[in-house]
C-alpha cells in the first residue's frame, strides 16, 4: 500500500490555545494547507478546549529525566508519551511529518520515525538550539546539545529555519528558509474594522524585552520628548508607571488592534544576528515606521536583512544620543509606501508546498 500523497502530521509542542509566537507559525501551516489540497494533523501537548479529529493532544510525561539537569527543554518531558502516541498510526499514515521547535528535543524521535513511517521528515528550526547565545551556557552544555543536533539531522530529509544566521549552526546540505510573517487575513481584517479611528503619536512595544535590556535610555528620551510609552506584553516594569501605558498578555487580534492605530514601532533587540523576531512582520504589514534599537551594531544581522529595503526603518544604538538622534529624524519622517505582501504567512507558507511537492 502506497502511502497517501497529500497527508502531512504536524508535530509541535505548542498549539493554539496556548498565546504565545511560537504558536503562529505551524498554526498557520495546519490551518491553511488544506487549501493546497493537503489534509493535515497535528499532535500537541497543549490542552485543546475545541475537540477536533485532527488535533490530538499528548500530555508531557511529568516526571522529570536526568537529561532535564543539562538540557532546558520541555520536549524531553514529550519524547516517551509522544512516540507512544504514534505508535498508533500505520506505516503510510502520512506523507511527510514536519517536527517543529522549540522546544526541540521530541526531534530525538527522528531516527525512530524514519524506521516506522514511509513519509519524508522535515525538522522545523524556529530558534537556534545549539549554540543560542541568548541562554545560559557551558562547554558541555552546548557539546551535548550539537551531539544531539547531529542525531536530529542524520535522519531529516529537509530542514527548514527562519533565517541564514540560523542556518549556520545547522549544517545540513537539504535546508531552506522559510521566515516568519504576519497573518494576512487577519491583518486585513483589523485594518477593515479600525480604519476610521484616530492615529496614536505615542510609540508602541510588543513582545518580550530581554532582562539583560537596559530600558532606562529609551524611556528617559521618550520622557524627556512628552511622549508615553505604549507597552503590550508580559514584562513588568519597576519604575516609572506614569509613563509606561502598560496592555498586559494579548490576542494576536487585540495585538494588531493595537499596533494598528501606532504611527510607531518599536523593536528591541540584544543585537545577535540570528534575531529576527516575528513582531517585525506585524509592524510591516501595516506600513508602520519602525524603530530598532539595538544593543550591538546598527543594520545588521538577520533584522537588517529583513527590513533594508523598507524606507520607514530607523535604527538607533541604545544610548542617550543615538536615541535622541534617530527619534528626532522619525519625527520629520513621512511613511512612504511600501508593498509588503512578500512578508505574509502566505508567501512562506507557498514555499513549504513546494517543498512538500519536489
């Protein structure tokens, strides 16, 4: 028996209801495949508050394995109950089944999966997972982790990450990049239904801001401009609540809402190249003046790549002076247009169905 064309098993930790980024992408690809005349299913180990046939959750394992001690990652906790779980399906369930992380040790499963399934694998790197220098680290940390990388590959057919940083500590002759992006059709639709209200002057942060990220330059310019700084996320701020207008967790939709009625953004980054947060995309689907500040160099890395053809980026270092610098040139800037359709989900998730056909 010949194993079905167009069946693609999605395996990704994180799935929707669970609000988080992470989620966005193999979230779209499931939702949106079938479309290209694909059926898909997903297994996850989130709890699901909507039964569907084609999304199975897999409770993690909550005992805690000695691997745990070295490696920070919650799919160590998923490998025994998820190879259970597949131990369900026959040996042409599928076409192809995309692995996603992080987190990524499920991945271990590849060999496993190529000795029991007649699909094609694909290994979906969100993030690095050997050598991050964003986490904490040692010499042995990261030697088991490349081992354990290294085991992962062997037995992929293809590998797909979100930028060419990221692919440098890959090391896979078959991988493509497939980036992030932003929902279009619900992009189109806030845009639809928020049309008509007033445009806010003040700036807006989304997301995740680093604990290692000096804040004080950015907020005391912004003070020192009359100008409130609009946060949505889940860091809490120590001082200065008077002028932080502080959203709490949001939908992606009440995100958008927001962001959409900000004549600026703004985006923090450490400065490691690899970095091409998926908040980027939100701000150029709605032709927003960006603002990156930056802990490195300016217009580099993986952001730089993204946004050096966009006329409405600004970049500044994170001090005082270069704040102050480039937020008086935002001030003068006029926002030109900018076709960013190349930036949608849906150009991105073109890219996997020509994978998936080759």
């Amino acid at each position: 028996m010949k194993p079905p064309s167009k069946h693609i098993l999605i395996i990704s930790y994180y799935s929707k209801p669970f609000n988080s980024v992470g989620v966005k992408r193999t979230d779209y690809w499931f939702e949106h495949l079938p479309e290209y005349g694909f059926s898909t299913t997903k297994i996850t180990a989130i709890p699901q508050t909507i039964n569907q046939t084609n999304i199975i959750f897999v409770s993690p394992d909550s005992k805690k394995p000695i691997l745990s001690y070295f490696i920070k990652d919650q799919g160590i906790n998923w490998i025994k109950p998820l190879k259970t779980k597949l131990k369900d399906y026959s040996r042409n369930a599928f076409s192809h089944i995309i692995i996603t992380g992080g987190p990524f040790m499920q991945m271990i499963l590849s060999k496993w999966i190529k000795s029991q399934f007649s699909a094609s694998l694909i290994l979906d790197f969100r993030d690095p997972f050997f050598a991050n220098p964003r986490f904490k680290t040692s010499l042995i940390k990261d030697s088991i982790k490349k081992f354990f990388q290294n085991r992962f590959l062997k037995n992929a057919d293809i590998v797909i990450t979100v930028n060419v940083e990221c692919a440098k500590n890959i090391h896979f002759n078959n991988i493509e990049i497939i980036d992030n992006g932003f929902d279009e059709k619900v992009v189109n639709r806030i845009k639809h239904n928020n049309q008509e209200k007033n445009q806010i002057s003040n700036p807006i942060l989304i997301g995740r801001i680093d604990s290692d990220f000096d804040l004080q330059p950015l907020i005391h310019v912004l003070s020192s401009q009359n100008l409130t700084f609009h946060y949505a996320g889940n860091y809490r701020f120590n001082e200065q609540a008077n002028q932080i207008i502080h959203y709490g967790n949001l939908t992606y939709e009440e995100l958008l809402e927001k962001l959409y009625r900000h004549k600026v953004c703004i985006l923090l980054t450490t400065g490691y190249p690899f970095e091409s947060t998926t908040k980027i995309f939100d701000f150029l689907a709605y032709n927003k003046i960006i603002l990156i500040v930056t802990q490195g160099d300016i217009k580099t890395g993986s952001l730089h790549e993204i946004t050096k053809n966009y006329p409405n980026t600004f970049w500044a270092k994170n001090n005082r002076n270069s704040l102050e610098e480039t937020l008086h040139e935002v001030n003068k800037h006029i926002i030109k247009p900018y076709n960013t359709e190349v930036f949608s989900r849906k150009e991105g998730l073109k890219k996997l169905v020509k994978l998936i056909d080759q």
